[in-house]
C-alpha cells in the first residue's frame, strides 16, 4: 500500500485511481440494473448493487469526503427511482455515511484480499439496513423490524455477489 | 481565525451533508411534497435506457432458453446442426413472439369483454431501485392519458395504482408495498375490509372481527369501495387466517402474479367504474366510501 501524505495535512492513501468516466459508468449501470433485473429474475430484488458499487468505490478510493460524497449522490438517485413512497433522503443518509465509513476503513485496513471484502460487505449490509431502519422510525416516524431472517440471508447473498463484482470493477482501475 | 483541522474537515462534510438530507426529509413531510422535480429528471433520463435494456435482455433471455439450451442436442452432422441451429433460433424468435402474443390476446380478450370500461395495455420497464418501496414503471405516462391514481390491473386481478406519472413512463405502487390498499370483500361471506401489502408476498386483511367466519382459499374480490376499482375484480385467495385482537389476521395471496409482470392494463378514468359481473352481485355498499390503504373496520353484509 502506497502511503502517502498530502500538504494540507490529512492523510490520503489513494492506491487506486480508475478510468475516465468509470466511477460514473459503473454507477449508473449498477442503478439501471437494479431497477430493471428483477423484472425478469424477482430473487435478484435481494441485490443492492448500488450499495456495493458505494462500499466498492470507498474502499478503493480511499478518500472519506469523496467517498461519502458519492454515497449521497448513489444514494439520492436510488431515492429518486424508488417512486414516491420512498422520501429523498432515506437511501441518501443511509448510503452517505456507508461510503464515508467504507472510505475510512478502507484507509486503514487491507481491503483486497476476498474475505475482507466478504466480511466487510456483509457488515455494511446490516449497517445499512440499521441506518434505513433508524430513518424510518425516528425521523419518519414509520413502523419498521430491526431484524429478520431475511436480513442475514441478503447480506450473505450481497457479500458473496460483492466478491465477484469488485474482481469485476477491480479491471476499472489504471495499471 | 481558528480553522478547522484538516483531518476533521471529511467529518464536518459529512455532518454537513447528513445535516442536509434530514432538513430535505422535514420538508417533503412538512409540505407532503415528493420532490417530484427530481425524480422527473432522474426518471426522465434512466427510462429510456430501461427500455432498451428490458427489450433486449427479454431478447438475449428468449435466445438463451430456446437456443444456447440446447445446442448440445444437435452435433450428429455438421450441416444438419447448421440448418438446426437456424431453424431454433427462428423457433425461438417465434416462441418468443407467441408467448408475448398470448400474453397481449389475454389481455385483449379481458378488454373486449370489459368494453365499457376504458383502459389501455402497458408494458412493465422497471421495478423500485431498492427494497424500500414495491413500484414498477410503466412504458406509458401522460401522453397516453394515463393520471395519477388511476387503478392497473392484468386479467388475473388488481395489480395496484399510478402514484406518478411522467410523459412518457408511469410509476405504479404495487398492492403488496405497505403503503398501498384496495378495498376489497370475501366473495362468499361479503365480509367487506380494505386489503393492503406489508411489504411482503402476501397482502393482509385486517379489519375482520374474531365473531365473522373466513374460510381458507375463499376468494377475495373488490368492493368498489375505494372509487378507483370497479366491483368484482380478483384480489386474492386467503391463504392464511389466525385470531387476533379484536381482529382476525387474514394473509390473502394476490390473484395477480405481482413478482412477475410484463404487460397490465390501466384503468384509464378517475370516476369511480362498473364492471359487467357474470355472478349476480350480493353486497349493497352501505357505509361511505372509503379511499385507498385507509383501514377501515369490516362491514358485514
């Protein structure tokens, strides 16, 4: 891991830098097969892929502010496709302090090795679902579970997708 | 001037953009707005590119199952498996049609037999972008005539209703999200309750007293309650009945099959509609109407 120490003080490791327009792609991609795949494959509901694309990118990226500043963005647009039962601003929170947190660990810990990534995903998953839930009670004061079996059951199948797809979004960055 | 420290300038950002969001969120409750701008843009820009892909992954997944699937069965000649391969690939594109054929002769027939009441067939391009909500886009919007609140059905059963309409798309909240209802009645008994999701599968029906006899697999139809469904349309079939406090808890299966939907049919008027029925119709509504996914306590009739 490339260290390194910028002038203004705060530490960035950004080991991985992507191709032009990548970030964007990637994201826009992840959103358009989230609303469209499980028209045709409705277990596929199950995915986040927005969210892997976020965790993915914080990890990599490893710069908190540009991190949690995608999360919104990823997050914003998610709300935005979710229709009008969904506010703007519940995956935005949700998907914001996952990226900013994806980036911070991403800074401290080794990220690459597939069972990291694994663990990893699988906790930003239950995380994410905590802040959703959160959300939901406190600020919109609607009636939500903490926990359901279902709810181990995606992280598992989110984690294990993750594994795969950062492979995949591993080819994005520039040698 | 004491300035921020440059390690704690992501956190305040971070504070600053959560701060943010949740000041958004007071203002959509506050003002019940949906920050529809947003989503006119956002929907506007990612449907086209739905409708590319639904089309051609429903071509590549036609190919696929009726092609690639069985590609083993054809290598004894070499010339043979050509003019196989060929002649599967238009079977496919056939089936394919056919299938889609049937589906839309379906949904012709029930339109024919309902003359009466206007509606228009539309195809599904999009589900919800997340788990939060259960929405689909429909490839017609405004310029077709479609308007908020406007009931979908497929001839299996109700579907849901239009919660937004853009020009060229709709966004349909589907029966089973835990904020939709329809106002419904067992078919058998006319229990009349409002039927709505959980998020879930299956819908629920809540306002049922212990004293009311439900029977398992009864049918579950309309009541034309709600002005936005006519009389008589399927909902369901209970599948699950259990005591609760004052009232039962009946889990209907929707009739309509909501996991898999390509083509519906929107009811194109916000007057409340008159079905033809084929069974001579029992229940006389005596209470006041009551609108959608607001519970109300069961009437017996």
């Amino acid at each position: 891991m490339n260290d390194a120490f910028d002038i203004r003080g705060e530490s960035h490791i950004e080991v991985h830098k992507f191709r032009t327009g990548a970030i964007i792609i990637a994201t826009l991609l992840a959103l358009l097969i989230q609303s469209s795949f499980p028209i045709h494959f409705a277990k596929a509901a199950v995915l986040d892929l927005p969210l892997l694309v976020t965790i993915y990118f914080g990890l990599s990226r490893r710069n908190p502010s540009t991190g949690l500043l995608l999360g919104m963005f990823i997050g914003l647009l998610q709300d935005s496709l979710s229709g009008p039962t969904v506010p703007l601003g519940l995956y935005g929170i949700a998907k914001t302090i996952i990226g900013y947190l994806a980036s911070s660990i991403g800074a401290r810990l080794d990220t690459e090795h597939p069972a990291a990534r694994f663990a990893l995903t699988f906790a930003f998953f239950i995380t994410h679902q905590g802040l959703i839930v959160i959300t939901r009670r406190i600020l919109l004061v609607q009636p939500e579970p903490w926990f359901n079996m279902h709810l181990i059951v995606a992280a598992l199948v989110n984690a294990l997708v993750a594994v795969f797809l950062f492979l995949l979004l591993d080819r994005l960055r520039k040698n | 001037m004491v300035g921020i420290p440059s390690r704690h300038k992501s956190l305040v950002l971070l504070a600053g953009v959560i701060v943010l969001q949740v000041l958004m969120l007071a203002v959509q409750i506050k003002r019940n707005s949906e920050g529809r701008l947003i989503r006119v843009w956002t929907v506007g820009a990612v449907s086209p590119f739905e409708r590319a892909g639904s089309n051609s992954f429903g071509w590549i997944r036609n190919t696929w199952r009726h092609y690639f699937a069985l590609q083993n069965t054809t290598r004894e000649n070499e010339e043979i498996r050509r003019e196989n391969d060929v002649l599967k690939l238009q079977i496919s594109q056939l089936q394919g049609k056919a299938a889609e054929a049937d589906r839309l002769a379906a949904l012709l027939n029930f339109r024919q037999s309902h003359a009466e009441v206007p509606m228009i067939a539309a195809r599904v391009i999009g589900v919800s972008a997340g788990t939060a909500s259960r929405t689909i886009q429909l490839d017609r919007g405004e310029r077709d005539g479609i308007r908020k609140n406007m009931g979908v059905i497929t001839p299996d059963g109700v579907v849901g209703k239009v919660v937004e309409t853009y020009p060229n798309a709709a966004l349909v909240l589907l029966l089973t999200d835990k904020e939709s209802g329809v106002g419904a009645m067992l078919a058998d008994s006319r229990i009349q309750s409002p039927v709505g999701g959980q998020g879930e599968p299956l819908l629920i029906m809540k306002y049922v007293p212990n004293d009311d006899t439900v029977n398992f697999g009864e049918r579950v139809i309309t009541s034309g309650m709600d002005r936005i469904f006519p009389r008589d349309l399927p909902v369901g079939t209970v599948a699950e009945i259990k005591a609760g406090n004052p009232f039962k808890q009946i889990r209907i299966k929707p009739a309509a099959n909501l996991e898999r939907l390509e083509e519906v049919l929107v009811l194109l008027s916000l007057r409340p509609l008159e079905m033809k029925s084929e069974e001579p119709t029992q229940a006389k509504p005596s209470a006041p109407s009551a609108p959608v996914a607001t519970p109300q306590p069961a009437v017996r009739r």
